[in-house]
C-alpha cells in the first residue's frame, strides 16, 4: 500500500494543536479523516454557596463547531465519536473513587490510557484507520526490529510525554505525533498561513476534556463533607477542616489557618480524618528521598535492576535523578539523589533516560 493510500483518524479535541497535526498529514499524503470525541456534555458552574448546579449550555459544542470548521477548511471529512458513557466510567469514576480512597488521581494519564489510546484506537483501527495521530508534544521513533520509542517533544516547554508513559509497542506502531517536532509559536504560524480559525485559540487548561473546574466543589458533587482535625507536623491540633479527601499533599490554599506564615499538607490519615499540616515550604515533613511505585508501564521493556535514570513526579518538573530498585512484581522503589518536594500518593512518576521515556508508574 502506498503513502498517499494510508488513512489516519486524528483526535481534534478544538484547539490548534490537533487542527495542524491534520494539517501537516494531509500536505505529507495521508487520507485524513478529523474526529471530534464527544466525551464530556455536562457544563458544570457553581452558586455562592459552591453547589454544583447543570446548565443546558455545553462547552463541547464550541470545540465540535470549531473542528469543523478546521476540516471543511483542509477538505477532509469531519466526524464525531460519542464515548461519554465510557469516559465517566473509565476516567471520572477513577477520578472520584481515587479521592475518596485519600490519593490524588491524574485523570489526564487515565483519559489517555483509556480512551484516546485505547477506545479510540480500537474503534478508528476497526473503521479501516492504518494509524491515529493526535496534537500532542511529543516523538516517536523507530529503531532495529521495529522497535518504537517515544520521546519528549522538541518544545520542552509544551512537552507532553509524561501523559503518554503508559503506551506500550504494539499503540506506539499505529500513533502518530504530527507536531511532536514543532515548537508551539510555529504551530501557531502555520494554522494562521492556513487561515484556520483555531490559530490563535486559548490553550486548553484543567481536566481532560472537563476542563477548568474548582476541584473541590466538583468532589463535592458525589462525595460528603466530614468535619476533622487540622494537626501540625508536632502533633498540636490547630484547627478543622471538612474531609481529607478534598486536600492532597503540598496543597496550601484552602487551609484556612492564619497566622503569617502559611501551612502545608505534608499528610492525611483516611481512616481517621485527620489532615497534617506543617509550617511554611522548607519544612522537613514536606520532603522525601524515597517512595514506591506499582502500576508499572514499560515503553519498549523492562529494564534490568537497578538501573539509574531521570523522573518527573509532576507534569512541569524539571528531570530529578534516581536509582530504581526491584521489589516485587509491579512494584519498584525509587530512591532520589536530591530530597522531593510534596511527593503525593495517586500521581504518576515517569522514567526517562535523555530524552526518551523508558516507562513509568503510579506513585503509593
């Protein structure tokens, strides 16, 4: 089969970085087709009170109409995949079940995990798709005996590779990054030399496809307020809150202790309701060299331990040295050269070697 008869589904979710990755296959010969995932309908905003309450005004609208848009501009079919039932199933349940178990979730990795990797791939692949792309920084590469390696994409300040740790070689062989290899100014240029309508659009922020949300009242939507205790680090009670499973690790606003000197959660007990905090952002609590991970995901295979590599325990760190120690299956202890800040349960730890990810996991 030649190139131009290779057919790519891409994931436009509305805003310029999907419009130019189909942009960019269409002018390298791919047959092109623009798909919008209808995931998420329910706009949600809040009253004085911080009650949730529904409007009839969905968001998503805005992002379909824009998409296609984009596609009647670039002469490529448009097409919507409704998987809502699936998305609160797979990212919004995990999203609320995680809290109430007192651990602080990453929908983004779980969105892509289940549904733009899986879901999407799955149905784009049955419907005839050779590959799916998407807009996300990031690289991938071929090496001997069709291995793939994914990479950080050459816009750090953009690079998205922390969310895609858990793709494994046989999604890597049917993926495409189209603007993994463009810095985020240049991206921008191109949708406005084509006159698509997203080139100046605001990035979108918050939770996938949920986007900007007081997480808190969101929480509050499903899960009970119960008043506890608010403890510093020396065992002094100091105040009240209303449920650990609203605050996760490092958090400083919404304490409500004054003082001068700010707290931060530096820990939270489920079982008793109690929310530790301590004193300004050098305390020793708020640090820790070492934590265990499970869940694991590997990029091409599992390494051999111990072997020594680069992390990030956050989307936006800078890279942070360690050593990484076998356990027992699927569970590993990561041992860092430099104490990290606010090491929280719940959130992703990524492995990288230079620029490539190796694999990664989920923070205990």
């Amino acid at each position: 089969m030649s190139l131009k008869r290779k057919k790519v589904f891409v994931a436009m979710s509305g805003g310029v970085d999907s419009s130019v990755a189909a942009a960019l296959l269409k002018r390298q010969g791919y047959e092109v087709r623009g798909i919008f995932m209808k995931n998420w309908s329910e706009n949600i905003n809040w009253d004085k009170n911080g009650l949730a309450f529904k409007t009839t005004l969905c968001p998503w609208i805005e992002d379909q109409e824009d998409m296609r848009q984009v596609c009647s501009k670039l002469n490529i079919p448009f097409y919507t995949f409704d998987f809502e039932k699936e998305y609160k199933e797979k990212v919004v349940n995990y999203f609320f079940e995680s809290y109430q178990k007192g651990i602080t979730p990453n929908p983004d990795v779980m969105c892509n995990k289940e549904i733009k990797f899986k879901i999407f791939l799955e149905k784009s692949i049955k419907l005839g798709a050779d590959f799916i792309a998407t807009g996300h920084y990031a690289r991938i590469k071929t090496s001997g005996k069709n291995r793939y390696h994914l990479l950080k994409g050459k816009d750090l300040n953009k690079d998205q590779s922390y969310f895609l740790y858990t793709l494994d070689q046989a999604k890597l062989s049917r993926i495409l990054f189209p603007i993994g290899a463009y810095q985020k100014h240049r991206v921008r240029a191109i949708a406005k030399q084509l006159g698509l309508t997203t080139h100046d659009k605001k990035d979108s922020q918050g939770i996938c496809f949920i986007g900007e949300i007081n997480v808190r009242n969101f929480l509050k939507t499903r899960i009970k307020e119960k008043i506890g205790k608010i403890i510093t680090s020396d065992g002094k009670i100091i105040g009240k809150h209303n449920g650990v499973v609203f605050y996760t690790i490092g958090q400083r606003k919404g304490i409500k202790i004054g003082g001068g000197i700010p707290y931060y959660v530096v820990a939270k007990d489920i079982k008793s309701n109690t929310l530790m905090v301590a004193k300004g952002n050098q305390d020793s609590c708020l640090y820790r060299d070492k934590l265990i991970a499970s869940n694991l995901s590997w990029i091409v295979s599992q390494p051999t331990y111990p072997f020594k590599c680069l992390t990030k325990i956050r989307y936006r760190q800078s890279d942070q040295a360690a050593t990484i120690y076998y356990l027992k299956e699927d569970q590993i202890a990561v041992h860092f050269e430099l104490p990290q800040r606010a090491i929280t349960p719940g959130q992703s730890i990524v492995f990288y070697q230079g620029s490539e990810v190796i694999g990664g996991g989920i923070i205990q």
